[in-house]
C-alpha cells in the first residue's frame, strides 16, 4: 500500500510538472524491466506502469474536456464578467494590510473567492428566480436552468481543486465555510417557502452565515500564508452581517447604493424592492411584523407582489412604524462597533474606505 500511494504522488508530480513524455518512456522502460529477478523492483515497475498508464488515460481525457469547458461554463463567465462595484473584492483585499501575504498568493485567493461568489449569485438567482442581475438578465434566464446550474456547480468543483492545490488545509477549509453559508441561504429559503417569520436574533445569525462566512472563507485562505495568529474571525463575521443587512435596506430605500448595482448601467440587480416580490424576510420585515401596522404588512408580503404601489404602500408602512429607523439604528450602531475594534487592531485604512463608501445607505 504504502509503495503504491508513493508510485502514485511521483507520477502526479511528473504529470503536474508537464513531463509526459518521460512517464511514457518510464512507462515503456517499466514493462521491459518487469521480468526482472528482483521481487521488490518487479512490485514497483507493475504498480508504476498501471499509475502511469491511468493517469496518462486520465490527462488525455482532461485534454479532450478541457476543449468543451468554454461552452460548458458560458453561464458562469456570462455573470463573473458582468461589471459590479467590487466592494467585496476591495473587502478582502484590504484584509492583507494586517496579513502581509505575498502578493502571489493574495491575486490567487482573490480569484478563488471571486469565483466561489459568482458561482453563489447563479445559486441565488435560480433559487429566488431573479430576472435580473446587475441590470441584464440573468444567466439562468438567457441559457436555462439546466446548463446555467450545471456551470455552476462545475465552477464549485473547480474552486474546491484550487483550494486544495493552494494549500493542504485549503478543502478543509472550503468544506466549513461552505456548510456554513449554505446553512445560511437554507434558513432564507426556508422561511420564506414556508411563511415563517424569524426572530432578529436568528435573522442576523442567518446574515453571519450567508455573508460573514464567505468573508472568513476569504480571511482563512489568506491566513494561511501569513505569519499572524491573531484571531479576527468575529470582527470578519460582523463585517459580513453588516455586508448583507446594508443590502437587504438598501434593496428597499437605496437601490444604486447596491453593491449589485452595475456601474455602468447604474441599474441594480432587479425591479424596486424585490426582495419583497421573492417574499423574503429581512430586518424592516420582521420588526414590522411587531408593529400596529405587521399583519398588513405581512400580507403584501405574502402577495410576492410586482405592484409598483402596493411596494411603495408598504415601504411607507415600514417607515411609518419605525421598522426603517431601527433598520437605520443597527447599521449605525454594527458601523461604529466595526470602526472601534479596526482601531483596536492597529488600524486598517483600505478597510476603514471601504466602510465609508458604504455609508452611501445614508443618502437615502
């Protein structure tokens, strides 16, 4: 067993390194040799002439894949290059002022993140059926549901090989982060397919979840090339929560204030305040759901309406029962709170710039 795993990482790393030509001509010198007097090296030469003849079956077949992957993934580079405010991108690359990563494995991590989040809007599109996405179409809506999910879970498998390529706690990672944001999407699908109202508490562990751990997806990877020990998960987390719930008021009161918002169309991801056609249940919603104005409310809700009126009817509820003032009080209370521990960090000027452009919510 043990010479047979070590027959099998050389022949990786020759693949790996390009050489196969040399396993082939190993591979010939192999079988010639396999009548060899010696037990040991006739036990090596049969298990080096079946890997080498695997993998080099193997790297054919990934050669002939590799030619239909542009068609397969048109989905997914349909979306990742669609023009966004890269707020998220800046977000992580900030993190690296406290990190020190070479820049190598910085630009390496950015890209791993970035398709790992593309492949998540395609997910969340589908599962919300968003017509939308920054202003065009949807992926899903111009090449299908069928191949528009398919390149997006081939895209997944892809960011998992570049994890575990970057470094060996890299699948580990992905595997916890994953688990957590899908936990997170879930409780959002599931409450609002079944009509359930949170409570804040498990809504802003929801928003921890389906944001702040893709942010630590992106610290973690990062961390593994630095010499920090220095644990800022729960800041990360925070800044996450603070991420989403700016989107989800955003999506109601200030919609070029999106980071979805295309700079170049200066159009967010759908119709006014869509969150309210998918029927989804954010912060305004569920201190809404308290308020002397809640049933009605929670009535338009359930309607998944498209009606342009009844929504500004109901952002007037919301407004009106203080539900959007309190949205506005937590933003501001998570921003002051994010602000002081950077401090207490040492400090973090790309991060903090970060912060101020999102303050834009504020010029609704």
């Amino acid at each position: 067993m043990c010479l047979s795993y070590n027959c099998y990482n050389i022949t990786q790393s020759f693949v790996k390194a390009g050489w196969l030509n040399v396993l082939t001509t190993l591979w010939l010198y192999c079988e010639n040799e396999y009548t060899s007097s010696w037990p040991v090296l006739n036990v090596y030469c049969y298990q080096l002439t079946s890997i080498v003849k695997e993998i080099a079956i193997m790297s054919g077949q990934q050669d002939k894949d590799s030619e239909f992957d542009e068609q397969l993934l048109l989905p997914f580079t349909y979306v990742y290059q669609m023009p966004g405010k890269a707020m998220r991108k800046r977000i992580g690359e900030s993190f690296n002022h406290w990190l020190h990563v070479p820049q190598d494995k910085l630009e390496e991590v950015i890209e791993i993140v970035g398709m790992y989040h593309h492949c998540t809007l395609i997910a969340d599109d589908v599962q919300d059926n968003t017509k939308h996405r920054r202003g065009i179409p949807a992926a899903h809506t111009v090449y299908g549901m069928p191949i528009t999910v398919n390149a997006a879970n081939h895209v997944m498998m892809l960011v998992l090989e570049k994890c575990m390529q970057l470094h060996e706690k890299g699948a580990l990672i992905f595997r916890e982060q994953t688990i957590q944001m899908l936990r997170g999407q879930g409780k959002e699908i599931y409450w609002r397919d079944n009509f359930i109202c949170p409570t804040e508490d498990q809504y802003m562990t929801h928003l921890t979840q389906k944001t702040g751990d893709m942010f630590l997806f992106c610290f973690r990877l990062l961390q593994l090339f630095s010499d920090s020990t220095i644990d800022y998960s729960g800041f990360v987390r925070k800044l996450g929560m603070y991420f989403q719930l700016r989107d989800d008021y955003c999506n109601i009161c200030q919609p070029k204030a999106l980071e979805e918002c295309s700079p170049v169309t200066n159009e967010n991801a759908g119709e006014f305040y869509d969150d309210l056609t998918e029927g989804n249940f954010t912060l305004p919603i569920i201190h809404a759901a308290n308020t002397a104005g809640g049933k009605i409310v929670l009535n338009i809700l359930r309607q998944k309406t498209h009606d342009i009126s009844l929504k500004k009817y109901c952002k007037c509820l919301l407004e009106q029962g203080g539900s959007l003032q309190y949205t506005r009080d937590v933003m501001n209370n998570l921003d002051s709170s994010l602000r002081d521990e950077i401090a207490r960090f040492g400090g973090n000027p790309p991060l903090v710039a970060v912060l101020d452009e999102m303050l834009s919510w504020r010029d609704a």
